[in-house]
C-alpha cells in the first residue's frame, strides 16, 4: 500500500515538472518587462511562439472602457509581437482622440514610463497606472464590475 501511494506521488511530481501549467498571459508580460496592467482582465486564451515573440490574445468579446479622458478598445482578438519591454505590431487595440479612434500600434515600458504609439504619435504614463489591469466596461474605476461614483 505504501509502495503505491509513493508512485503516485513520484508519477505527479514528475507530471507537474515535465508538463508545467502554461503561465497567465499576465505573468508573460511581467516576464519580458511589461506590467500586467496594459491588458485588462478577461483574457480567455493566448498563444505565443517564444521563438518569433508573435502572440494572440483572445476575449470572449470586445472590451472598452475610460482611462482619464480617452476611450480605449480592444477587439475580440488582439496581435502583435513582443520582446523585452516592448510589444510592436499590435493590432486590436484602439483609443479615441476626439471624435476618431486611432489603432494603437506599440506599446514600450522603460523605467518609470509606459509609452503608447499611434503611428507617428506617442504618448507617455506613468507605469503606476498599469500596476492592476483595467475591466470592460469600467476601467479602473470599478465596483462590482460597474463604474463606481467616486
């Protein structure tokens, strides 16, 4: 009896260390230097090739909501490829500038600074902002998945 309940647990220490859980898609932005915060909450699946650093980020549907006063998009599948404190290419993410929504096409975090690219235009946060990820619907400003009045 003793001889079988060691197997076992020799056989599940063994299957835990060769088929390793596949890390959250927030704990691979943390691993090439990105805060988990420039992706809301919600992610259903991700795919990333190591190798080429492209990636897909999969939502069960759309997810917009406000950060100060810009509206920000993402589609039901978002693109790019990532690298070191970097994510270029990036399709499905959108903000909207006045009254046009404009593709945000690269993301970078350097230091104390997250930068976001739309073409020839760039903007700066501070990375404090990007410590949590925002929810659909209500940003960071949310209670119960609602935006909270205060």
């Amino acid at each position: 009896m003793s001889i079988w309940i060691f197997s076992i647990l020799i056989l599940s220490t063994s299957l835990s260390v060769s088929g390793q859980k596949k890390p959250s898609v927030y704990e691979v932005l943390q691993n090439y230097t990105l805060p988990r915060g420039i992706l809301p909450e919600g992610v259903r699946d991700y795919q990333l090739n190591r190798k080429t650093g492209v990636f897909k980020v999969h939502f069960n549907s759309t997810c917009q909501f406000a950060i100060e006063s810009y509206k920000v998009k993402y589609k039901s599948t978002i693109s790019g490829i990532i690298s070191r404190g970097r994510v270029m290419r990036l399709m499905g993410v959108s903000v909207k500038v006045f009254f046009f929504w404009l593709n945000i096409s690269e993301v970078s975090h350097d230091g104390d600074e997250v930068e976001f690219s739309v073409g020839a235009a760039s903007e700066e946060f501070s990375a404090k902002y990007f410590v949590d990820s925002p929810q659909c619907g209500c940003g960071y400003n949310c209670y119960n998945g609602l935006v909270s009045s205060s």
